[in-house]
C-alpha cells in the first residue's frame, strides 16, 4: 500500500488515502458522471482521511438519495463522493489525485441501468 493526496481544483479541500500502485477504475456511463467524465477509484473508507477544508463540502443528492456527491463550496469540483454502487468505500475522481496509481483495469459500467447492471458484479 502506498499513500496518496489529491483533492479540489482551488486546494480547498485536500485529502489522502492509501492504495495499491495499480488500481481498477470504473467509467459509468450514468448522467452525472458522463458529464463530468469521472474516473471513479474505490477507497475503502478506514483508508480515506480528509486532511482540510471539510467546512467547504456541499452535498448534493438526488433519485434514490443513496448516493452523496460531495462539491467544494469555491471551485465547484466534486473531487469524492459516496456511490451508491460501494457503500462501504468512497469514489475518488482519479483525476483529482495529485500522483495517482497506474491504472491496470476499465471497467465499463452502465450506471444508467443502474439495478441491473448492480446485480453483475
């Protein structure tokens, strides 16, 4: 396991986390993620530390209320957030990560048939 930081676009909001050097990542081709283009990296929540700029997230729910999409408050990035897909680890945008771990897998997931594309993995 390694240590990593990323966070927001303005520095806001910085966290760390530990993972693998190489890491599997999930492309959705949902409606919210599509349009950010967000790679999605799971990072199970006793590896996940929020180092500053907690006070500048802003939730954001919306269908099921399952998931929580976290935004900074200034830039308006959402950096992580809790998928509905892992309760149990948070959804790093890979993109937001300062030095992240190669990639050794895309999965290709078809969030907008959510419930039955759940059921598969």
């Amino acid at each position: 396991m390694k240590d990593y930081t990323g966070g927001c676009h303005c520095g806001a909001i910085r966290f760390s986390f530990q993972s693998d050097d190489t890491a599997e990542i999930w492309k959705c081709n949902c409606l919210i993620c599509s349009m950010s283009d967000y790679d999605h990296l799971f990072i199970k929540h006793s590896l996940f530390k929020i180092i500053t700029g907690e006070k500048y997230l802003k939730e954001y729910v919306f269908g099921t209320k399952s998931a929580k999409h976290f935004f900074c408050k200034i830039c308006g990035i959402k950096s992580f957030y809790q998928p509905r897909s892992h309760p149990d680890a948070y959804s790093i945008n890979l993109k937001c990560v300062d030095s992240p771990p190669e990639v050794c897998k895309i999965v290709n997931f078809d969030g907008k048939n959510f419930e039955e594309s759940i059921k598969r993995i």
